[in-house]
C-alpha cells in the first residue's frame, strides 16, 4: 500500500509544476518582444515580482497539499472498503467451511456408529457359535487314541557288517 501512496501523493505536485512550466513557457513566447521595449526593472519591481511568485508558490504548494490529502483520504476509504470485502469473503468462507465440516462430522459418526453396531452383532453370533460347538465337542464322546507301540530292544553287543 505504500508503494501505492507515493506515486499519488507525489501526482499533484508534479502536475501543478508541469502545469506551470507551460504556462512560463507561453508568457516567454508572447512576451519577447514586451521584454526588450521594456525598461530595466527596479529593485522595487524587483521585490514586487518577488512575492508575486511567492504568492504564487505559496497556492499551488496549498492546493497541491488539499489535493494530496484528498488522494490520501481516497486511497484510505478504498483501502477500507478492500479490507471489509476481504473480512466479509474470509468470514462467509469460515462458515462455510464451518457448516461442511459439520456435515461431514454427522455422516463420518452415523458411519461408524453403524460399523460399530454390525461388528458387534457379528462377534456376538461368532462367540454364540463358538460357544455351541465346544459344548457340542465337550458333551461328544471322546474316542481313545491308538496305542504307541513300544520300541525294539537293542542288542547289546553291536552287529558288524
């Protein structure tokens, strides 16, 4: 935003001064001629010219002023109209994001809340069945395993070959 405010601030005054180069210029072309039939000028003239230019000066530097500080108020209220466009998009988008979250919160919980419920049920019914099937084991007659049959005895002395 600085950058912004120098160039304008700096606007009125170069205006005002081309403004009255040009004007200096024109007088200079017309008046020549008026210049060299002209008498030297006296002191008195001299001074009465002086703060003529003076006067002069004093105005454009005011007016160049009023017209910098109204470039300076302009500048200002655009600059706070941005900033309550940028604070009413930034807040209408946080509510926004606000209410979707929310949203997306409601259906992420019935979801689980769902999947919860149905592994559930289905663990139930697993241990349920589990549960029957080892009563159904341990209520069935169990049948006796083979006999391990006994190993051969060695000889004492080893066979050769």
């Amino acid at each position: 935003m600085k950058k912004i405010i120098v160039p304008l601030l700096s606007l009125p005054m170069l205006l005002a001064a081309c403004g009255e180069s040009t004007e200096q210029e024109q007088a200079k072309e017309q008046a020549p001629v008026e210049q060299s039939a002209a008498p030297e000028t006296t002191a008195d003239e001299t001074e009465q010219g002086a703060a003529a230019l003076v006067e002069q000066t004093k105005e454009m530097g005011s007016s160049a002023w009023e017209a910098t500080k109204e470039a300076a108020s302009d500048v200002a209220e655009g600059s706070g109209e941005m900033l309550e466009k940028t604070q009413e998009a930034v807040g209408d988008t946080y509510e926004a994001a606000k209410e979707k979250t929310g949203e997306v919160y409601e259906s992420v919980k019935e979801g689980t809340s769902e999947a919860y419920e149905a592994t559930k049920e289905k663990a139930g019914e697993m241990y349920e069945s589990a549960k029957e099937k080892g009563a159904e084991l341990l209520n069935e007659e169990q049948p006796e395993a083979p006999a391990v049959p006994e190993a051969p005895e060695m000889p004492a002395e080893p066979t050769k070959i």
